[in-house]
C-alpha cells in the first residue's frame, strides 16, 4: 500500500468491515468510492465473492461472518495458487514426476506414414 493510498484512507474512508484474510474494507465517508486494504501482497483472487460484490456495488449491503450469502453447497474461498507451491499439478505433470496411468485399450496414438 502506498502513502497516498493511506493518507486518502485515514482522511476520507471509513473502516466497514475485514474478511477470514485479513484483508479491511472501506468506504468513503459520503459512500461513493469502496476500496479494499489487503493483508500482506495486494492480490485481488484473495477478495472473497461476497467482498467482491460489495466492492463492485452489485450488493448495498455489506457482509458480515454471520450473512447470508453463503450457500450450503458452497466450498470456502481460496486465493488463487498458480504459481506457489500450492498450485494444482495434474497427475503425469513435470511436478508430479512425470508419471501417468497407462492409457486404456481405446486409445491408439497417431503415427505418421
């Protein structure tokens, strides 16, 4: 974060809540602008949906723990890992060794004549 960003923070916004992240949430003190303070490295996959939707004024309301806008079949949220050690790596990639399950039967690999 910036010392503009923190000057324009203490002087015009007001705190309106923080997510499981850390990441804290505000307004401007007349409610026209919304921004986010992130916690640690400003990486908006971190914003959970329902922040996000607060913050891109699809909802007027804002989330709380104990809102609503979770659904049962719903997983926790989870900043995006590409590139970290807790990226995804399919079975048979480079990370994973290189190893993959026999093809069945029904495949054949094309070979030039």
């Amino acid at each position: 974060m910036t010392i503009g960003t923190r000057l324009y923070t203490w002087w015009k916004g007001e705190e309106v809540g923080k997510d499981r992240f850390g990441n804290r949430y505000f307004r401007e003190k007349g409610g026209a602008r919304r921004w986010v303070l992130y916690d640690g490295e400003a990486e908006a996959s971190k914003v959970p949906a329902e922040w996000h939707a607060w913050l891109h004024k699809t909802v007027d309301r804002v989330p709380s723990e104990n809102s609503a806008f979770a659904q049962s079949w719903e997983k926790p949220h989870e900043a995006n890992a590409t590139g970290s050690a807790e990226a995804y790596h399919p079975p048979g990639s480079l990370h994973e060794g290189a190893r993959r399950a026999k093809a069945t039967g029904d495949y054949e690999p094309w070979r030039p004549s």
